[in-house]
C-alpha cells in the first residue's frame, strides 16, 4: 500500500493497468466505460455504419448514381484507413485521450457537415472527416475503458465498449427508419442532425468528466505501427485472423438484406427486421465474448466463432425465415464477439510503449480487407446472377480464420505486462 499523498514514479496507463486500483477519473470507473461506449457508438454507428442506413435515401435525394454513393462510401473506409495510420504516429506524441478526443472533434464536425451537405461533394468530405475521426477513437477506447476498472473487470469493460457500437446502430437505424418514414427521402439530413447533436453531447461529456492520466506515451512502432506490432507474440496470426474478419463480415452485412430480397423473396421489412436482429444482439456479444475469454482464453473462443460463422454462412443461403431470424442473432453476437476478442488479445499482450502503434497496426490490415469485400462481393453476385457464392465465400473465408486462430498461443499471458518477453 502506498503511503497517503505519496506518488509513484509513474501515476499513468502502465501502472493502473499493473496495479490492483483503476485510474482515479473525474467519473467513476462504471460511467467512464459508459462514455467511452458512446464513443464508440459515435465513431462507428454513427460516423461509418450510418451512412448505410440511408444511402437509398441519399443517392435518390441527391440524384446521384449508385457509383458516386459509392465512392462517398470509399472515402469514409479510407479515411479510416489513414486515421489508423495517424494513431500509429499521433500515440508516440499524444497521451490516448488526447487521440480520442481528436477523433470526437473531426467525428463531430463529419455529423454536422453531413446534416446540411447540399450535394455530394460536401457530404464526401463529412464521411471523410467522421472516417478518420472514428479510427482515432476506436483505438484508444479499449485501453481508456480497460484503465478504469479494477484488474478483474477490464477485459468485461472492453466487452462493453463493443456494446456500445451495437446500441448505435439499433438506435441510428430506428432514427432512420422513422426519419424516411415521416419526411421522405430528404429525412436523411435530419437523421445525421440527431447523431451530431448526440454526438456533441457524448464529446462534451468525454472532455469534461473522463480524465486519463498517462505519463508514458507510446514508442514509435514504425510505418503504420507494424514495428510494434510484430513484438507482440502470435501477431501474424491474430492479423490474419482480424484481415479475414473485415473481409468475411461485410460480405454478409452488406448484402443480407439485398440477398433476402432479391434471392429469396423476402418484403424489405422482414429483411431489415433481420438486419436490426444483427444490432440488439451485437450489445450482447462483447460481454458474452470476454466472458468467455476469461474461462477458455482467447484461441479458444476466435477458433470457436469463425468456425460459427463459417457454418451460418451456408446456413442462410435457403431463406427460411425463423431460421434466418435466428442466424441473424447469431451474426450479432459473433460480429461482436469476433472483434472484442482480438482487441482483448492485443491488449493482453501489449505494453504502453506497444500498444497505440500495434492495434492501429493490426487495424490496418483489417480496414484494407474491409475495403476491398464489398467490390469483390458485388463482382461475384454480378458474375453469378446471385449472392449466394457470395456467402459461401464468407463461409470460405471464415474457415481460414478458425485455421489461422489456431496458430495463436495457447496460454494467455497477464493482463498488460510491463514489459514484452525478450526475443
């Protein structure tokens, strides 16, 4: 125990996170994750996975071409890509709350651009700016939730911050629905009107009451982190895992409803009842995930959820609905699940000097697989005539994600060590 008022040589991230006391924020460590899981809503629901929501609305308001929307859709993704670039570099001068506090600023200002864009040109620009915004949030969240709780809850505050996305996106979809429902087409702009207000209360509320102290910023990990990256142990595995992760989910996430329209006949409400499925269950799979975690390591649960997934894939292709609703659920919990673990993962066997470069590393690789799957989908549904090799390639593709998983150590090491094993 430490004497009253005394303070060690370092009050920061490595301690609280070597320590049995979480970091003393302005909030209590439970609305600490709280705020930081409405980060993430506002990174990722709101700044990318919106835009999918209402883009039939957007391209028919705007009169724009399914290519113009998108290529509006492209720039959020690469902008995604080079704020992980910038977090690689920005976490070697920046303490992790300051990144974050970066990234709500240009997520913000993205929303609200978004909500007034006259034409195509702006809103390109907003979905930009909340791109990269969303990368310079979501990489420092996990560790930010993590130092707030007490060494036996901080994987389960990671699992909470993915639950966080999955709320977003119920909530962000509701909005829309209701939006298009009530105003037609244009209720778009009014639907990113919500989420920046949102979202300038949840950085208003972020700045003032969550207050991380770090003193060690991170080492320089080299080009785009993968210096860094490459001293945490099984890190080729678990990046080839997470690079089939971010090709495999978006071949189902964005074509399920059109497959379930077009192939199978499904009405576009039943279709995007089983699209919101996908979000409720999403808030569960976190907490499931790290749970499981904590009892079967993470090998155990990634090979378990790709080889799921892998199955679901080819289980959906007959359309039947409660089975499909079903699956749906699943799809949920497993595209949560999937990304928690790892971010767990990375976090177990990281150090400070590590940690900021080698996620955004590793995040990287899966943003560029993320990129390329809705091209390579949309080219074999066209080749094809319908999705249904689309699924088997995500089925394909989930496989060899179990296959890779199963290369990452057995043994799971402590919980943020001090220093990485000598090589």
């Amino acid at each position: 125990m430490r004497a009253k008022g005394a303070r060690p040589h370092s009050v920061g991230f490595l301690d609280a996170l070597t320590s049995t006391e979480p970091t003393t924020n302005k909030a209590s460590g439970v609305a600490v994750v709280a705020l930081v899981a409405a980060s993430a809503a506002v990174a990722q629901s709101f700044g990318r996975f919106a835009f999918g929501v209402v883009l039939p609305a957007v391209r028919d308001d705007l009169g724009i071409s399914n290519t113009v929307a998108g290529l509006i859709a492209t720039l959020n993704v690469a902008a995604y890509l080079i704020g992980t670039m910038a977090v690689a570099a920005l976490t070697s001068k920046l303490r992790l709350q300051s990144v974050m506090r970066i990234g709500l600023m240009f997520s913000v200002t993205g929303l609200v651009l978004a909500s007034v864009s006259p034409g195509p040109v702006l809103l390109g620009i907003a979905m930009f700016l909340a791109g990269f915004g969303g990368a310079c949030i979501w990489i420092p969240a996990p560790a930010i939730a993590a130092d707030a709780m007490r060494p036996e809850q901080r994987a389960m505050a990671i699992g909470f911050v993915a639950s966080g996305m999955g709320i977003g996106i119920v909530f962000s979809g509701q909005i829309a629905a209701w939006a298009r429902s009530s105003m037609g087409d244009e209720g778009w702009r009014t639907v990113y009107a919500i989420l920046a207000s949102i979202a300038v209360v949840v950085s208003i509320a972020v700045f003032l009451l969550i207050d991380h102290r770090q003193d060690q910023k991170s080492s320089g990990g080299g080009v785009g982190g993968f210096s860094a990256l490459k001293q945490m142990r099984g890190w080729l595995p678990l990046t080839v895992a997470y690079t089939c992760f971010g090709f495999m989910y978006l071949l189902i996430l964005a074509f399920l409803t059109t497959r379930l329209e077009d192939d199978n006949g499904w009405t576009t409400s039943r279709a995007s009842l089983a699209f919101t499925l996908i979000g409720v269950a999403l808030i569960f799979g976190g907490p499931l995930s790290v749970a499981m975690v904590n009892r079967v390591g993470a090998r155990a649960v990634l090979v378990g959820a790709f080889s799921i997934w892998s199955v679901i894939a080819l289980a959906l292709l007959p359309g039947w609905p409660i089975p499909t609703y079903v699956l749906a659920i699943l799809i949920g919990i497993l595209f949560s699940t999937i990304p928690s673990t790892i971010t767990v993962y990375v976090v177990q066997n990281t150090s400070i000097n590590n940690y900021g470069p080698a996620f955004s590393a590793a995040t990287l690789a899966f943003g560029v697989a993320q990129m390329v799957s809705p091209q390579i989908g949309g080219l074999v549904a066209d080749a094809a005539g319908s999705f249904a090799l689309v699924f088997v390639l995500s089925s394909v593709v989930a496989g060899l994600g179990a296959i890779t998983a199963l290369r990452l150590p057995k043994t799971p090491s402590d919980f943020m060590r001090d220093e990485l094993p000598q090589r």
